[in-house]
C-alpha cells in the first residue's frame, strides 16, 4: 500500500464510509482508532462505503496509545488546521502515515504538541470556514501524496 490513512476516534458515519472508499480506490490501506462515535454495523457507514467495504484493507486499534505502541517505527505526518506547514510540502513516501483527527476537534493538543514539526495544514482562503469536511481533507491529501509518489 503506498498510504496509511488514520483516523483518531472518527465520529460521523458517512465521513468514515466515504474515505474508506477513498482508501480502497486510492490502494491506501485504513487504520481506525477507537473510540468511533457509531457502531461499524451502523447502515450510514456501509451506504457511504457501499459494497466496497468487504474489499477495503483496514487495521482497527482499540484507543489510540495502542495505534502508536504498534506504529511507533512508521513515517507520519499529522494533519490539522493548527499546522504552520502546508500540506504540499509533506515528505510523501510510500508507506508514510497520514493521521487526521475527530470531526469535532480535530487531534488531541497533545499530539499537535509532541509532533509540531510533523504538523501540516490545508490551506484556507476565507476567514469564514475554520476546517474543510474530513472526507474532503482527507481526499486531498491522499491524492497529493500519490501525485508525488
């Protein structure tokens, strides 16, 4: 898989059905870290993921200590509105890991804290929108790592 793509306690159903096609479409494999804020049966996932679901590549995590305790040797960039760095400028390399936060608050500050120089942002041209759809951030990203690779 040339992409990871994590999401730290994702909340809404749709979102998470969405990218889990993207996963699938884009050859990136899904890594999910508990707590979800909906039940992996819920009928608003498998819709957004269609039938594509049975097909995707995903690893589950029960909390997120556990995502790090397993990956802890893995490449990653955080995404968040609170990085400095653009997104465009993320080191992509095949296998690098892609982290994005909940719907709600994004990454936990202390993550943002721990891996400031590993911290990126889509960049915003209005003053009114403070994030972008996590299904579209995650697109986009996705998409820009595979253009470099």
């Amino acid at each position: 898989m040339p992409l990871n793509i994590v999401l730290v306690e994702p909340e809404i159903p749709n979102n998470t059905g969405n990218i889990g096609r993207l996963a699938l479409g884009s050859g990136s494999h899904l890594h999910l870290v508990k707590p979800f804020g909906f039940e992996i049966s819920d009928a608003r996932l498998k819709r957004a993921g269609l039938d594509y679901w049975k097909h995707l590549s995903i690893t589950y995590y029960d909390n997120i200590d556990e995502f790090f305790k397993i990956n802890h040797d893995k490449k990653m960039a955080f995404l968040s509105s609170h990085g400095e760095k653009k997104h465009w400028d993320i080191p992509f390399e095949d296998d690098l890991f892609l982290v994005f936060g909940k719907e709600s608050v994004g990454l936990p500050k202390w993550i943002n804290e721990t891996y400031a120089n590993q911290l990126y942002k889509i960049p915003l041209y209005s003053e009114h929108v403070r994030s972008l759809n996590i299904a579209n951030a995650v697109s986009i990203v996705t998409y820009e790592g595979l253009k470099h690779l």
